[in-house]
C-alpha cells in the first residue's frame, strides 16, 4: 500500500500547527514581560518563521539521507545542532536590525539565546524524530507492497503451472482418440476435434483465480464429457445433479474437469465394464459442495497412492484461492472413491 495523501496533508498541518502554537506562546510570553505588541509580534514571527523553514530543511535531508546507524543518527543530531546555531545567527541579525534603538530588548535578546538556541534544537530534533518515523512507515509500505504484489505474481505463476501440468494429458489424449477415429469414423473426428476447439477456446480465456457460477462451470465440463465419451463410449455414464439454487454459486474456473479426470482414470481404466460417475452439488450455509464419486474396487483398480496429482493439485489450488486446508477431501470406500469439495462463497 502507498503512502495516503491525506496521510501526508495532516502531516504537514500538524508541523503548520506546530508553528502557530510556538508564535502564539511566544508572543504572550514577550507581552507578559511587557514587551510592547509590535515588537512581541515581530519576535514571535520571525523566529518561528525562520525555524518552519529550518524543519522544512530538516524533512528534505531526512527525505534523502534517511539514517539507519547509530552514527548516521548522530551525524543527524549535529546537523541539527550546526543548523540551530545557524537559525540563531540568522534571527539575532534580524532582531537586531529591526529593534536596534531598543537597548532594553536588544539586553534581553542577548540574555535569552542560550533559551531560544535549548528550544529551537529541541523542536528540530522532535521534527527530524517525526520525519524519520513518517519516511520509514512510508517505505515499509512500500517495501509491504512490493512483497505483495511478488506473492501474488508467485502465486498467480503457481497456478498457472498447476492448472496447465494437467492440460496436455488430456489433450494428448484427445488427438490420440481423434487419430484412431479418423479413419474408422471420419464424421465423428470430425465431431470430437470441433468439441475439442470449443473448451479449448473456453479453457485458454479463464483465469487461474477468475471465479465463474457453477452453471457455467458445470457447461465446460460437459464438453470435456462429451469428448471422453467419444473415447470410451457407452462405458462412461454420468450423472449430474446440479439443483437450482447452486446454479449461481460461485467456483473457480475449471475446478472439476480435473477432478472428474481423476474419477474417470481409477473408475474407468482399469475395468471393462459400464462406469457411472456421480456428480453432486449441494448448498450449504457456509458455501458450496460437490461430491464426485466412481466406481472403485480395491481389488482390481490400480494402486493409489495419497490422492493422486490431479487432486493434490487442486487442493494446493484451493488454498492458494482460500488459505485454507480443509476444502478436499476424498473417502475410499468399498465400492466407491468420493471426492468431496466445498468452495466458501
């Protein structure tokens, strides 16, 4: 995050404030010593104006020269001090030359020096302790900031990777099935390659964190379905249930192609038979589930170990979108392998 302007505007009031509190008090400090209005006025100004424009001096060098040693902050503090001495110089010249006919003032200007020089050093290093303070609070925003947008440029980058390790199996697959049909089956290649145009064109324009409504969701997967089903044909069956309440919630875009990839390589790739694969979507008070099951017998299917990357990568996916670890899971059953998913909304 930036440094607010507003931020930056009452940080110059509060210095402007500073200074009239400073030629106020002056002034009815040299009125109560009797010091007639005009020279208690002039006094007040051209000191306190003249010290506004040495703690200008002093936010332009912290601007510039912010310390961070021990011996950067006390060459700071004698720079402070090297300045004060010059602002009294400068002033008592002043003071001088305007009230030179007034012996009793210019005595008095004499005696208080060493109180003027005590004070003006003290505002300086209270101005110069609150310029530091202000241009590292403005840095650390910057620094915060950049760190932001490099997590979200690394997590950005993270799912896309995820997301595209998954694409090229499928899609290697596809032409493998549409070279099969080719010569077999021409119109029906022909079918499968204009379905495989129409997610490829629907896959490429999503965004890794783009959230989509479950309807639409659920639309490119059916496409992904019909291409498989021109593979495997009347083996694969699905089922989807996708109530009407649930239609606008929202999901991350392509969320279930993979997940139902996965329901079809361990229900369907290792038997002969017709395989059902469930979908099932419900709506919840705190957000959206869907369950994906299919048909598992631990007997035949293929060894699984942990979930699986398609799966293990969606649920990295989740927490990179939700920061949180609880959003997968799956339960292995006698006859079935669930996949259960929830999405906060």
């Amino acid at each position: 995050m930036e440094s607010s302007p507003l931020s930056a505007r009452r940080f110059l009031l509060s210095l402007g404030g500073g200074w009239l509190v400073l030629v106020l008090a002056q002034f009815f400090l040299l009125s109560d010593l009797n010091f007639p209005f005009q020279v208690a006025i002039l006094d007040s100004l051209i000191t306190n104006t003249i010290l506004l424009l040495a703690a200008f001096l002093v936010l332009n060098i912290t601007k510039y020269y912010l310390p961070t040693t021990t011996y950067q902050y006390i060459s700071v503090i004698a720079a402070c001090a090297v300045l004060c001495g010059l602002w009294l110089w400068v002033i008592s010249s002043f003071l001088k030359i305007f009230f030179s006919d007034s012996q009793i003032y210019l005595s008095f200007l004499h005696n208080s020096l060493v109180v003027r020089y005590s004070i003006a050093f003290l505002m300086l290093i209270i101005v110069t302790i609150a310029s530091v303070l202000w241009y590292n609070w403005v840095e650390q925003k910057k620094i915060d900031k950049r760190k932001s947008d490099a997590e979200r440029l690394s997590k950005e980058a993270e799912l896309f990777k995820l997301r595209h390790q998954l694409q090229p199996h499928f899609l290697f697959n596809s032409l493998n099935s549409i070279n099969a049909l080719i010569g077999i089956n021409p119109q029906q290649a022909r079918k499968m390659v204009l379905q495989l145009s129409d997610f490829l064109r629907g896959t490429l324009k999503k965004e890794e964190s783009q959230m989509v409504t479950l309807d639409e969701e659920v639309s490119y997967l059916n496409l992904y379905l019909e291409i498989e089903k021109v593979r495997f044909g009347n083996r694969l069956v699905t089922d989807i249930a996708l109530p009407d309440e649930c239609k606008q919630m929202l999901i991350p875009s392509l969320l279930l192609q993979p997940i139902v990839e996965n329901a079809i390589k361990f229900g369907l790739y290792d038997t002969t038979g017709e395989t059902l694969i469930k979908i099932y979507c419900k709506k919840e008070s705190d957000g959206l589930l869907i369950m994906v099951s299919n048909p598992h017998d631990p007997e035949t299917s293929l060894p699984m170990k942990g979930t699986g990357f398609g799966l293990s990568s969606i649920k990295r996916r989740l927490y990179l979108l939700f920061a949180r670890n609880d959003l997968l899971t799956t339960f292995n059953g006698d006859e079935t392998f669930e996949t259960i998913i929830k999405i906060p909304q």
